[in-house]
C-alpha cells in the first residue's frame, strides 16, 4: 500500500515529523521568544522587564506548560505586551553576553542561576537583574499573578510569599 | 577470650581510613583586574594535561579585550606556574582542551567558529592549524603519549555531528587527519560536546545525542579512529514518575565526561536529571573492555547532595585504575569542590576538596592522573583582591592499613 501511494507516504512522513517536534519542548508556538542577548538589547531599548523561560530538549513539564498554559490567547497577549520574552535551552552551548560583559554559555546560565529544573521561569529587570524565579509547571492563573507582582512593581515592597496570600 | 573475639570483630568493621589530601591551591593563571573573567571549560572537561614531569593548564579569559585562549606550564615538584601564554589568535576563542604530546602538549580550542590546533611546551609554540574546514566547537583530545587523537562538533546543515580526526606531530607542527563521523548516519538531531579516552585497544567515545527527543548520551570505540563500532546508549533512560504527565521525551542528561586507564578501564561521568526535583545529579559508568561495554549506571554522588544541582562533572582514571569523580555543587551556601571515588562498585562518601572549598565560589574542576597516582587538580576560584582565577592543587590518595 505504501509503496504504491507516495503522497500518503509523503503525508505520513510530514505528520510523523510534526508528532515529533510537537513533543519536543522548545519555546511556545506564537510567542516572540529570542535569545538572551537580544532580549537584553531589546529590555533596555524598551525599558521593558524580561520574562525567561529556561527550558530543556524534550523536557515533558515544559511541553506540557505550552500546550496547556501558554495556549491561552489572553496570557499569550499579556505577556507579549509587558515583556521582551527570552529562552533559553538549560542543556546548550550557545554562547550569551550577560550584562557584566562575561561571555558564557546557557547552560552555565542556568549553573549561575542553580536553576534546579526545567521548566524555571524568571523575571529579570531590564539591566538583567534577578527579580524572582518560579520552577515548575504552571497555570495561566500563576502566570498571571507572576505579572501583577512584577508588572505593577509590587515586587518592590511585597515578597512573592507576601503577595501570593494577600494579592489586595 | 570471647571478648578478645568481639573486640578484633568491632575493629574490622570499621571502615578502612582511606583518604586524599590535597596541597594548598596554587595560582595558575596569573593576576587578572575588574573585568577579566576567567572559564575552565572543555568538552570532556580536558583543561589540564601531565607529560612527565610538567602539568599544562588550559583556559579561557578576556584580559587581553576578548575572550582568548592561555596555557601555562608547571615543570617539576616544585614552583609556581609559568606566566600566561596565549593560544589563539582571532577575534574570539573558547574551550580549550589539552592533552600530552611527545616533548610538550596539544591543544585544541574553538576560534572564531572553527575548532584549531596548536603543539605547546614551555618556551614553545607550534603553528596554528584550523583542524577542518566546516564550522566547528566543543573540541576535546585523549592521547597516551604516542597517540593524540582529537574529537568535535561539526556543522553539517543545519545540524552539529561528532567527528574524530587523529592528530600527527611533525616536529611543532601539531595537524589533523581527516576527520571521521563517529556515527555512518547523518544526523537528524544534534550531536554535541564529545569526550574520548584511549584504550590498549584503540579509541572510546561518549557524546551528547538529540536523536530521540531528548538528550542521550552514546558511546562508540574504534580500533583506529576511522571505522567506529555500532553506537551504543550509554544513560539508563527513566520517564517521567508522574503517569499523568504524558508529555516531553525523557528526563536530561548532558556533557559526558570519558578517562581510562590507557589499557581497559574507561571510565565515565555526567549530568542526569532522572531525579529532577534536585536537579542534575552525578552518575557515571565504567567499563573494563575498552569502551565497548559499560557496566550499569551509578550514582557518584552521595545523599547529602541529593536536594542541590550538581554541575561541572570531570573523571579521571589512574594508571592502576582508580576512578575519581569531581565536580561542584553548593550544598554548603556556596559552590564547592566534592569529589568521589568508587571502591569496589560503590562511590566514596562526598569529600569536600580543602582547598577548593570555602566562602566564594569553587567551580569548573577539571583534573588528570599522572604516571605515580597523583591527581593533578584545577579550578576557578576567588582571586586575592577580587576577581577569579584559575587554581592548581596536586592530591594523593591514602589507604592506611588497618
């Protein structure tokens, strides 16, 4: 059957390599994700805050936060509008500039930041400045008290702790 | 007499005392300012090589402007290192790795996109040679005095492919065969930051692998550098201990680390995340036929280490075929140096390495055995004014009778 049909060969070859990269975790479908030096670039240019996703190559709390989480049309403009938004890949080589100038890797980013597991999701100040981290799956519902915390500035008088009881 | 009996029983149940000590930490790359930083950093974690009687120190600062490599040298028991010599010679250079070379030591980096090559000694240097015309990085050498081969990244499209080329020295000048595909088959995923040992038999190779969604780590031997063995996995793959969370490939495992015995044992160490609530942790395998098979997977690390990443894994196997495992973790508020020693097929209890431990940060080991069992260590630590830099200290092993 498959040798008499190339097109449906051809269709399964496309859906098998769609099923494969859908189950690998990488920054989420619609977001303009780009790399941190290029957010820095853009944060300062902006004068916008920037929200890291570290992530990791098949890593299953990361793809499950994009299609369940990330999805969400409304997070998806929310964050798009109040941050430069910037992944990294806790397991690669690839080569950033932090704002002290060092040359390092994101993997050693992630050694920098003990950054336990993936995913970990932080917020930086435009100089890239560690406001807080926040490990693990998340829902839309986390993801937006995370930014009223940091893009209302309440972070500035209100542990994460503090806010998260009381978020009046 | 029945307590003579339990007394000689209490005795030997004590464990042995088995211990290493470590000589105060030596500066090895010279004074640096505000502004310099300063990496150890090389696929398998090769920054210091013994040949004889000298130690060579490879790393990676920016004092000159850019980030460019440096070596420098300590000959015999005695003194301090020899000033800084820079390696490379374009814009911007990283992870250097060294190895012994007849009369000196290679070095291999990553320049400006492409993996280079050089013979060093002190007062020496070899020209520089681009090891292959592709865009390469992550270079790592193995070599037994004689052989010297060297292993790397490739780009081919728009994926990366181990290849390993073996080196000739020709007087100072250091060159690289034609470099082979570990793997016949081209890559569908990346393969990165390989690590090679040599083997009585001939190469070992472990390597980084994407092919299956989520990192692997894979090994292959090959008896001349040319034709490799089939691949074979080298990490137990775990899933995830949710049965609810159907998504992702597996849990992560990265930057491999090989040594061997130059005879059968080869020994290697990484990163895993199969307990992932702590992050990476240390596992390693061992094999004793040359690379072709390795025993189970086990953990290097002891359990007060369990509820902190580890990070920056190095092994090194002695010429009687004592493993060593370092790497460092901040356990106690800050990152230190903690090394293990497998006994049998067990791992030691985590011993904090004096003098890479303390306040500031201790990281980026990198160490190697020489000929008398004496373990040559480095790493990056707090320079006297600020700062860092790199630090060399020199361990022996004790087993004291019972």
């Amino acid at each position: 059957m498959l040798n008499s049909s190339p097109w449906l060969r051809a269709a399964l070859l496309v859906a098998a390599l769609f099923s494969a990269t859908a189950a690998v975790a990488e920054p989420p479908e619609g977001y303009p994700f780009v790399n941190y030096g290029e957010g820095l670039r853009q944060a300062q240019a902006q004068h916008k805050k920037i929200f890291l996703y570290f992530g990791r190559f098949g890593c299953g709390w990361c793809a499950k936060t994009n299609k369940e989480t990330f999805s969400n049309k409304a997070l998806r403009k929310l964050y798009t509008e109040h941050y430069v938004l910037v992944y990294v890949d806790a397991e690669s080589g690839k080569r950033l500039t932090l704002p002290s100038g060092e040359r390092i890797t994101e993997m050693e980013l992630g050694a920098r930041l003990n950054v336990f597991a993936t995913p970990v999701f932080a917020y930086l100040e435009s100089d890239g400045k560690l406001i807080f981290k926040a490990p693990g799956y998340k829902t839309v519902k986390d993801f937006e008290d995370f930014d009223r915390y940091v893009y209302q500035g309440i972070y500035k008088r209100k542990t994460l702790t503090q806010f998260l009881a009381d978020p009046s | 007499m029945r307590l003579g009996w339990a007394a000689l029983l209490c005795l030997l149940a004590l464990p042995a005392h088995a211990d290493w000590s470590f000589a105060p930490a030596r500066p090895v790359s010279g004074q640096t300012g505000k502004g310099v930083f300063t990496h150890l950093e090389s696929a398998g974690r090769k920054s210091v090589a013994v040949a004889g009687d000298s130690v060579a120190v490879v790393w990676e600062d920016n004092r000159s402007g850019s980030p460019q490599t440096y070596i420098a040298f300590r000959r015999g028991d005695k003194g301090g290192f020899s000033a800084p010599t820079q390696l490379s010679t374009g814009k911007e250079a990283y992870e250097p790795a060294v190895a012994a070379a007849p009369g000196g030591f290679a070095v291999a980096w990553e320049q400006d996109g492409y993996v280079w090559i050089r013979f060093a000694a002190p007062g020496r240097l070899g020209p520089v040679e681009r090891a292959g015309r592709a865009e390469s990085s992550q270079a790592t050498l193995a070599s037994d005095g004689g052989r010297i081969f060297a292993a790397w990244a490739r780009r081919e499209g728009r994926r990366m492919r181990v290849v390993v080329a073996h080196l000739t020295l020709d007087g100072e000048r250091l060159q690289a065969k034609r470099a082979r595909p570990v793997d016949p088959v081209p890559p569908s995923q990346d393969q990165l930051y390989p690590s090679l040992a040599l083997t009585a038999d001939g190469v070992a190779v472990a390597w980084e692998d994407r092919r299956e969604g989520h990192t692997r780590l894979y090994t292959s031997v090959s008896r001349d550098g040319l034709n490799f063995a089939p691949l074979r996995a080298l990490n137990a793959v775990h899933g995830s201990r949710d049965p609810s969370l159907r998504f992702g490939r597996g849990t992560g495992v990265t930057r491999v680390a090989l040594a061997s015995d130059g005879k059968q044992r080869v020994a290697a160490v990484w990163m895993d995340k199969r307990e992932f609530m702590g992050g990476y942790d240390i596992y390693a395998a061992v094999s004793d036929d040359g690379g072709r098979t390795y025993g189970p997977n086990e953990k290097a690390q002891d359990m007060f280490g369990d509820n902190q990443p580890q990070w920056h894994p190095a092994i090194a196997v002695s010429a009687t075929g004592q493993v060593v495992a370092v790497w460092d973790d901040p356990r106690d508020g800050t990152p230190d140096l903690w090394l293990s020693w497998r006994t049998g097929s067990e791992w030691s209890d985590d011993l904090a390495v004096k003098p890479a431990s303390g306040a500031g940060s201790q990281a980026s080991p990198a160490m190697a055995f020489d000929a008398k069992g004496r373990l040559h260590l480095v790493w990056v630590g707090p320079a006297r004014g600020g700062g860092e830099r790199v630090w060399y200290s020199r361990g022996r092993f004790r087993a004291a009778p019972r």
